[in-house]
C-alpha cells in the first residue's frame, strides 16, 4: 500500500489553568510511501506538537490518525506500541541515546527491545547502519565519546533499525554547525533516495526543506503547502 499514515480532521487544544491555545486547526494530510516532507513555521506555531501526534507520543484533542488503512485507537496500548516501535523511527533535536551504551548497543537498542530478530543478526545490522552513516570507525564509542553531528548520525541509524515505514525528524541539525548540518542533511536526502525511505522533517534550513519532495509551513495552526517556484 502506498499511504502510509492519513491525519483526518486533526484538532490540537491545549487547556492550561488560564488559557485554551487551539495549536493544530483541521489538519488533513496523507503521507505515501518515499515521501521526504518539510515542515516549517515559527517558533511555537504547532511542529513539534504535530510530530508527536503523527508519532503516537500525544493523542489531538480530536480527528482521526489511519496508519497502514488501520484507525489508531488511543485507548489500545498494545496498538500504539506496536506501531511505535515498529513503524516508526524517530530522531529529536537532542539525541537521546543512552550514555552507557556504545554507538553499536544503541544503534542495535530498538530491535533488543522489539526481539524481533537473534542478537548476531541486530549486531550485523546495526554495524551495516553504522556504516551507511559513515560511522564505522566509531562502533565501541560511549555517547560522550562522540561529537554532537556524530551522535545525531548514531541516532539516524538507529531510527532506522527497525526499518520503520517512516523516519520523523524534529529539527534534527538544530543544535549543530552550518557545516555538521549539511552532511546531516545529505544522509537524510540519501537514505530517501537510496532506500525510498519516508521522511518528515522539522525544519528550519530552507536548504533541506527546498530539497524535500513536499514543503509545508504551518501558520496559525493550519498546515499549507508551499508551491514550488516555477522558473519561467
Ligand atoms: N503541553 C503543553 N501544554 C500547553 N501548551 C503547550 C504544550 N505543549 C506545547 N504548548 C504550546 O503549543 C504551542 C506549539 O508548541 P510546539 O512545541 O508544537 O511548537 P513548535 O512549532 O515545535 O516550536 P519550536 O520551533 O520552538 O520548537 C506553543 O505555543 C506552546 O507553548
Ligand atoms: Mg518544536
């Protein structure tokens, strides 16, 4: 099947003790198979929120989320972790790997929690993404070990360990040099060409976001698509 994840009709509210913030305003969307999509907009505007609705981290406030032709049905834990851990690949603005562990433990991490293959095939694999993100010389070193465009590639492998249907990526360069954030970006570009991997990217560099197949902004809590430029 082509769709991957279909957001109908998507409300976010957030209530506070003081105020309502309508963040995300009937949002509908359908991300296919091999897409790479941009999301801009301002600080605040609604990104990450929508993120952590696509990723099933946040429930909207209402509307419907259909993964794979199945409607996701909040109150099923067992639903939602499994579409979590399998189906989905996620990188943050900060890394969240674990300290104890090396650059291979973590990369393997996904699938040692998912059991979804022996030990030596996780390790094989895991060395193979390593590898993919031109990290092979890095296999045995601790987080605070690596640099921070380093650890950001060892979390990229990672979220693909499980050969999720899509990777969501929340302003993954945005701690990071001009220079660490290119060769950031072009591993994204990469594993979407070479692998037809479907990405959704938060993000603020205008390189990245023209280079994406579908651009969106969100503003006032609406999602519109920015049209290419035609050069005439
Ligand atoms: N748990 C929450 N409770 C109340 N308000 C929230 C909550 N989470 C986010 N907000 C508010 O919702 C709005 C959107 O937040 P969100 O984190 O989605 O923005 P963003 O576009 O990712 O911004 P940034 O570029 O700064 O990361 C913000 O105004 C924020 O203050
Ligand atoms: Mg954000």
């Amino acid at each position: 099947m082509n769709k991957i994840i279909e957001l109908k009709n998507i409300n976010k509210i957030y209530k506070t003790k003081v105020e309502e913030i309508h963040v995300l305003k009937d949002i509908s969307l359908t991300f296919n198979k091999g897409d790479f999509v941009s999301i801009q907009g301002k600080s605040g505007s609604g990104k990450t929120s929508l993120l952590n609705i696509v990723g099933l981290l946040d429930e909207p406030t209402n509307g419907e989320i259909i993964i794979h032709g199945e409607k996701v049905d909040y109150k099923n834990e067992n639903m939602k972790n499994i579409i979590r851990n399998e189906k989905i690949g996620f990188v943050f603005q900060f890394h969240y790997l674990l300290n104890e562990f090396t650059a291979l433990e973590n990369v393997m991490m996904p699938s040692l929690i998912n059991k979804n293959m022996t030990h030596e095939k996780a390790k094989k694999k895991a060395k193979e993404l390593l590898s993919l993100v031109n990290l092979s010389n890095r296999t045995k070193h601790k987080p605070m070990e690596l640099s921070g465009g380093e650890k950001q590639r060892v979390a990229i492998a990672r979220a693909m360990m499980n050969d999720p249907d899509i990777i969501l990526a929340d302003e993954p360069t945005g701690n990071l040099d001009t220079e660490t954030s290119n060769i950031i970006n072009d591993l994204f570009i990469k594993i979407n060409k070479e692998r037809q991997q479907s990405i959704i990217i938060v993000t603020h560099s205008l390189e990245l976001a023209n280079l994406a197949k579908y651009k969106y902004k969100i503003e006032n809590g609406k999602f519109n698509m920015i049209l290419p430029t035609i050069k005439l």
